[in-house]
C-alpha cells in the first residue's frame, strides 16, 4: 500500500528574482520485515538495508539482515551478513557506484556483489569524507577524546585541520561548508587552517590494528568562519540537531530538527531560517559511525529517520532539487500464542519427538517449526552443552514462540555435523524479551520478579504431571528452596525437567 502526495515549494532567489523549485515527493510503503532498521541507504531507485532481529536471551551477539528493496518497498533480495560484520558499529555508503560496508573497530570493509548477492572482502576502508581535484578531507572520531577533520592538499601534500568530528561536506562556490550537528563551518581556503603536526594516515588509523590509534581532537576553528552554532542543547537531552546539509539551486539548505518539528532552511546572519516544515513528526538522524555515506558528488545524499511509532521508519533522499521522502509502515509482528494452543503443542510435540527421537533429523524439525510460523534465532556463535560433551555436534538450531507477553518458549536443538540428526532437544520457557519497555516497565518487571516465579512454577507442575502421567514416576528428584530437578530414564532416552526461578527447561536427548 502506498500513498503518494507531491508538494512544489516555490523559493525566490533574491539576484535574480525568478522562482525556483524544490520537489518534496512524500511516499508511503508498507513493509513486512522482522527487527529494527540498521543503516540504510537509497541508490539507483532501490533500498538498501541493514536489519537487526533481536537475540533473545543471546544478548552479546550481534545478528544483522541484510535487504535489497525495490522503491514500493518489496523485498528484492535477502543477502547474508558476513561474520566480521556482525557488530554494533558500521558504515553503509557508496563509492564508485558500488555499496560498501566497513565495521568501526577493525575497519574491515565489503563491497557488495549484486551480481551474485553476496558481500566481498575488500581492502579496509579509509576514513576519506570528501574528494575533489584540489583536497582530499578526512575524519575520525575518537569518541571522547574529540575529533579531527583533515584538508590534504593534492599539490604540495601538506594536510589542514580543523576541529570538526563526523562532518557532512559541501562545495558551493567554490567554498567547503562542514555542517556537525550543531554547526555549520565556512572554510573559504583550507591552507588557512592549522596546519596538522599528526596528518591522516592511512596505515597508522586503519591497516596497524595491533596499535588502535588515538589522539586528542582539535577544537580549533582558524581559518574557518562559524556562519551557524546552536548553543543551547542540553547534552543529556538534546532538541536540536542538524541531520544534514544540501546544496539545491545554488543555495546551501539545512534538514534540521528543533524541540518543536523537523524543517528545511537556510542560514541568515547566522540564524536558521525555516522555509519548509514538515507536518508529520519525523526525526532525521545519523548512525553513530555510519559517516562515509552522506555526500555523493556533491549533490546526492540519503538521510534516515524516526518517528513517534517504533514500525514506522523510512529515509530522505536529496538529489539536487529533488527532494524524496518515503515513510515505512512495517506491519511484520511475531505471531502470539496464548498459554493453550502453547500447552497443546508442547505436549503434541514432545510425544512426536519422544517416540522417533532415534530417527529425528534437522529437516523434520525445521518442518515442525516452521508449520507455526516460530522465528529462527539461531545464533552464529558456537554454542555447546556438557550433556553432550564428546559428541561432535553444530551450534544448536534455535526457534523462538511467543506464549504471552509475560512468556516465551525456546526450542533448542542439537544435532550431529555429518548426519544432521537431532541428539538433543530442549524446551526452554522463560520471560518474553522480545517487547518494548520503558524504564517504568523495567522497575515494574523488577517489583514483580515474585510473580515471574510463581508463574514459571505453575509451569513446571503443569509439565511434571503431564510427564509422571506418560513416563512414570521420576528415577531421580533434586530439590531446594530456590530450584527442582526430575529426571526419567527411558529407552536409552534421558528427560531431564528443571525448574528455577529464572525458567523451566525439559531436555530430552539419548544416552
């Protein structure tokens, strides 16, 4: 579904008093996707985007999807996520008409193989920001140590800094204009600027990984006139920031957001100026580190943002007058159970599992997952358990089922490298990560930690009776204040239910 709704904003240009135009296409799609936007950019009437889905539990991995979009925002492809990518921190940007994707810590780059769908290691990326036939700049971030942005003359070789961290750069008469996110920089001729006594290089900030390269940041600005700064932010709760800068009929603009709306202006006497504002609140903002994507010869760049509604995304693209704004409503929502239909399949589940345990495969049970739509949160880290210890086994599939808002149930299955077949399988309920909180839901899921626990109790009464009914009494029971152990043993089968005050687990794997 979309809707589409065009709006010509007439500006006059006061030398030559003729009215020009700013197109603002505002577009909405809807999409079905599971996570939250990573980095994304538009390019070529397609979107590119990074996807992070939640890892339950797993919560020191990281686990990014990768999507082709077409510009109604239907899934063109689905390109796996190289392990050195799974990370926090990573740019998305374009260079030579190619995607590239290099990672913060280690700067290990791809480019992306559209031909193939696949990402392609690279040489790591260099920090270059902005390129012309008189300067090369670069830029790093050292976080709170300030930043550096670096103005390399191509003639004599001698670099320029200045103290601006993550700039996006314009060239507009034959000035350079350095837009932060509060400022914007006017730097008439960068030999004006201090000359660097630590010039950028490349093989000390990127290629010499066994020593990360620090320094502390310039705060100068000499040589530079500060045409805009906005002074009043609060740095803990900050209602002003410019998203970017873009230069359209000649003039310089400013996407920019205030406490009270996102606009477009221009900078007079060192004022913003808004011309433009938009009706639906929408936050434009920048990854931290996602910096080498902004300006493309100078007159394309896409910016992503917000909204009040956590599904309801998207990204501005500016290409000189054209100015495109598509809103994303992503409908995607992981299917809800309920405590029955979840109570009915545990049981179903484990009879099927109990009685062809010694043929069980991965295939099957993928089949049994995927019938009811559960969500695969496999994890790409090694995971192993003691219960097999000596058994060459994979890292376990691992799905998710969402009981309620208060549960959920993992199914985790281990299974043999050669034949793929199951070894071991676990029922693992727990509390639902997988929801929004604010911090008053956190201090209330704090105050009724009590209420988890005698909720994951009458669980493990629920399953151990159902269990003593078809399996008999227990050969073994452990049991203290805080925990609960039964454990059967079966026809070279081993079921295993614990109860803590944490979750409820039933294991059952062979001998």
């Amino acid at each position: 579904m979309k809707t589409v709704i065009h709006i010509i904003i007439l500006t006059f240009i006061t030398a030559s008093c003729q009215p020009q135009e700013l197109n603002v296409n505002i577009k909405n799609v809807e999409i079905n996707i599971p996570g939250s936007p990573g980095p994304w950019l538009k390019y070529n009437d397609n979107f590119y985007c990074y996807f992070k889905t939640d890892n339950d539990k797993f919560s020191s991995g990281s686990n990014h999807q990768f999507y082709i979009l077409d510009k109604d925002g239907k899934i063109k492809s689905q390109i796996d996520v190289p392990k050195k990518l799974q990370t926090f921190y990573y740019d998305l940007y374009i260079k030579n008409d190619t995607i590239f994707t290099t990672e913060y810590y280690d700067h290990n780059s791809f480019y992306l193989d559209q031909t193939n769908n696949t990402w392609i290691e690279t040489k790591k990326g260099i920090d270059l920001y902005y390129d012309d036939k008189d300067y090369s700049v670069y830029s790093l971030d050292f976080g709170e140590w300030g930043g550096v942005t670096w103005f390399k003359d191509k003639q004599t070789g001698k670099q320029y800094e200045i103290g601006a961290t993550s700039p996006v750069i314009n060239k507009l008469n034959n000035h350079y204009y350095l837009t932060t996110g509060i400022s914007v920089l006017k730097i008439k001729d960068p030999t004006e600027l201090d000359e660097s006594k630590e010039p950028y290089d490349y093989k000390k900030a990127v290629a010499d990984l066994e020593n990360s390269y620090r320094r502390e940041g310039n705060y100068s600005t000499n040589g530079a006139e500060v045409i805009f700064e906005y002074k009043d932010n609060d740095y803990f709760n900050p209602t002003f920031s410019i998203a970017t800068s873009f230069i359209s009929n000649e003039k310089l603009y400013h996407l920019y957001k205030d406490s009270i709306s996102t606009k477009i202006g221009t900078i007079e006497n060192k004022t913003l100026v808004p011309f433009y504002e938009f009706k639906s609140i929408i936050r434009p903002f920048q990854w931290n580190y996602d910096t080498r994507n902004p300006i493309q010869n100078n007159n394309f760049q896409s910016v992503q943002f917000r909204t009040d509604k956590d599904s309801v995304y998207g990204i501005i693209e500016i290409n000189k007058n054209d100015f495109k704004v598509t809103q994303f409503n992503n409908i995607y929502k992981e299917p809800v159970f309920g405590e029955n239909e979840m109570n009915e399949w545990v049981e179903n589940t484990f009879d099927n599992y109990y009685s062809n345990f010694s043929s069980l495969t991965l295939t099957q049970i993928d089949k049994v997952e995927q019938e009811i739509n559960a969500t695969d949160i496999t994890q790409k880290h090694k995971i192993s358990t003691y219960r097999l210890d000596g058994r060459d086994v994979n890292t376990p599939r691992i799905y998710r089922k969402i009981e309620s808002k208060e549960l959920r149930l993992l199914t985790i299955y281990y299974y043999s490298k050669d034949e793929k077949k199951i070894e071991l399988v676990k029922f693992e309920r727990g509390k639902n990560r997988n929801k929004n909180q604010s911090i008053k839901d956190v201090v209330a899921s704090m105050n009724n930690s009590e209420m988890e626990e005698t909720l994951y109790k009458q669980k493990f009464d629920w399953i151990s009776d159902y269990l003593k009914g078809k399996l008999g009494e227990p050969n073994d029971l452990q049991t203290d204040k805080n925990s609960t152990k039964q454990k059967w043993k079966k026809n070279n089968k081993i079921i295993v239910l614990e109860y803590s005050k944490r979750d409820v687990e039933l294991t059952i794997y062979s001998e």
